[in-house]
C-alpha cells in the first residue's frame, strides 16, 4: 500500500543553447518550476555549435542564471560540467 503510493522520481531534461532569448529562456523556466513542483529532478543541457565552444562563459553564465531563479525551490545536484560539446547541470527539488 505504501509502495503504491510513492512517487517514482524521474529526470526530466530541458535543453537550450547558449544565445537563448529571453521569452525562450522563460517558457523552458516555466516548464522546470512546474517539473519541480511535481518533484523530478531536471537536467539542465546546453548544447554548442560552432565556434560557441570558444565561449563556454556564456553557457556557465547561463547556467548561473538558472541556479539563481530556482534557488529557493531546487538545489544543484551537479555543477555544471563540460561533456563534448555540451554542458550540463542537474537540479533535484528542494523537501518542502
């Protein structure tokens, strides 16, 4: 009965790239805000093309802006982190 109940945590993946816009970048907050209410971590993937990979700053600062929005429902699981030509931070929610 107890098993019955509980909630299977899963790893929800959102992606973007680096030059994402502002409306962009708040419909994909939108969507983890939602995705931590419902208790799943988010996975946080952002991918480079091209000569971006010269300017992996961006894609850190990008990151650093999305660990700030969320600072009060979720907290970093893993720092950012450079695989290939992406970059990746994963966020569980926060027990509430």
């Amino acid at each position: 009965e107890a098993r019955k109940n509980q909630k299977v945590v899963e790893i929800k993946e959102i992606k973007m790239r680096p030059g994402i816009d502002d409306h962009d970048f708040d419909v994909k907050a939108r969507a983890m805000h939602r995705f931590f209410e419902e208790g799943d971590k988010v996975k946080v993937t952002l991918r480079f093309k091209g000569r971006e990979m010269a300017h992996q700053e961006i894609g850190l600062d990008l990151l650093a802006r999305v660990r700030d929005q969320f600072i009060e429902v979720a907290k970093v699981e893993m720092e950012p982190r450079l695989e290939g030509r992406q970059m990746t931070m994963v966020m569980s929610p926060r027990a509430s």
